[in-house]
C-alpha cells in the first residue's frame, strides 16, 4: 500500500505562498508602524504556521528557517527587541528567501537549505538583540546556495508487513488534524477581531468604562493564549502522526 504525499505537499505549497507574501507585506507595514501589535501578531502566527506545517511534511530546511523567522518575530512582539531599520532589512530579506525556497519546492520539488550567513544573521537578532548594530549586507546567490537536502518523494511506500489497522489509524489522523487546522483558521480570526475591537475602544475618543476595557483585554488575553494553545495540541498531532507514519515507511 501507498500514501500519497503529492495533494498534501500541493496544499502546502499553495499556503506556504500566501503566509510569505503576508509576511513580507506585514514587514514593510511595520517600518511605516512598529507599534502596530496586531500586525505583529500575526505576522508571528503565519510564520509559527509554516513553521508546523512544514515540519508536519518533513521540509526540514523551510521549517527550520521559518523557526529563525518567527522567533525574531516573537522577540518584537513581546517587545524584547525593537523594530529597527536594520532588523526590518534582516526580516525581508529572510522573507525574500523564503519565497524562494518555496517556489525553488514548488518547481524542482526540492526542499533547499536557507544560506548560512543568513540563518547566523537571524540568530544574532535572536540571541542578543540589545548589542546588534548595523548588519553586513548578505550576498544571496542563489546557484550557490541551491543545495539540494534531499529529494522530495510523491509517494511513501509501506511495507507489508505492518498492520492494516495500525494504517487506518494514520490515515484519521491526517484527516482529524486536516480539520483541526481549519478550526485553527477561524480561531485565530476570531482573535484578530477581538484585537481590533479592543483596539478601537483603546483609541476611542469616547470614554470608556474602565471595567470595559479591561473585560476586552481579558478576553483578548484569553483569545491569544487560547489559540496558542490548540496550535501546540495541533503540532503535537501532526508528530505523532509523523511517528505513526514513519513506522509504516
């Protein structure tokens, strides 16, 4: 028996492109506004995400650079780090590269590594972003950083000798994680508009109670926390199936 991979790594592909465009757009949106908190949120989650996603599949060197990505990310939002020009340079950069890879496994079926110098780079930013001052500029050529990891198959093929239910089970699991993922989508929009609605009753110019204002940081609080949560439990489904997966391989 056979388990096809080609409409799971199409569905990837498909995601994978929207969440780069989203970053690299919500990037350049922070250069004009730092301070925008909701922006960065959820440039965090696309990038948390694709970093899952990627992993759930095996594309070990896209998911290991949006982990650099996002933790970046994580750092600004939690306002351990500032925005500067040059992480805001760093960020597209990285997130330029990033849609390369993705095209580069769109058309080759390659899952390539991210260069070097640039995952040092982001690790800096990561690690001791209260001593960076201007980064060097990164010399991306791609003919020399195009390594292949390993190829892409279509098909996993399981041997025969395994249990046909133990199989079964695997193949619900894709399907209850598949669901759990949508759920995850109208969660995390949910989210963004509890933020914004808080939002607007922070910049009201018509008083607002006290006690509802903090009611809506609570619940926004709460939203956040939440969707985080079902992210995790959803992330540690995708690795049991992956071990499920690789014992039938």
């Amino acid at each position: 028996m056979a388990i096809d991979r080609g409409k799971f790594l199409a569905k990837f592909i498909e995601e994978a492109k929207k969440h780069a465009a989203q970053l690299s757009s919500g990037i350049m949106h922070l250069e004009q506004d730092p301070e925008d908190e909701q922006t960065l949120h959820t440039l965090f989650r696309c990038a948390h995400t694709l970093k899952g996603s990627a992993g759930m599949i095996n594309l070990t060197g896209i998911s290991e650079f949006s982990h650099h990505i996002e933790s970046v990310l994580s750092m600004l939002r939690d306002r351990k780090a500032p925005f500067t020009r040059d992480t805001a340079d760093m960020l597209l950069k990285s997130t330029d590269y990033l849609s390369d890879m993705i095209e580069q496994l769109s058309k080759e079926g390659e899952d390539i590594q991210a260069p070097a110098e640039l995952v040092e780079s982001l690790k800096r930013l990561e690690e001791a972003p209260e001593e960076k001052g201007e980064l060097d500029d990164l010399q991306l050529e791609k003919s020399a950083s195009l390594e292949q990891k390993s190829g892409v198959q279509d098909v996993f093929e399981v041997k025969t000798d395994k249990l046909e239910e133990l199989i079964n089970t695997v193949g619900e699991l894709s399907v209850v994680n598949q669901d759990l993922r949508r759920e995850m989508g109208d969660l995390e929009q949910l989210v963004q508009q509890i933020n914004q609605v808080t939002s607007s009753l922070e910049r009201s110019p018509v008083p607002v109670a006290p006690s509802i204002l903090e009611q809506s940081r609570s619940v926004r609080g709460k939203g956040a926390a939440l969707a985080d949560t079902v992210t995790q439990h959803s992330y540690s489904l995708s690795r049991v199936n992956g071990e499920l997966k690789s014992m039938l391989i």
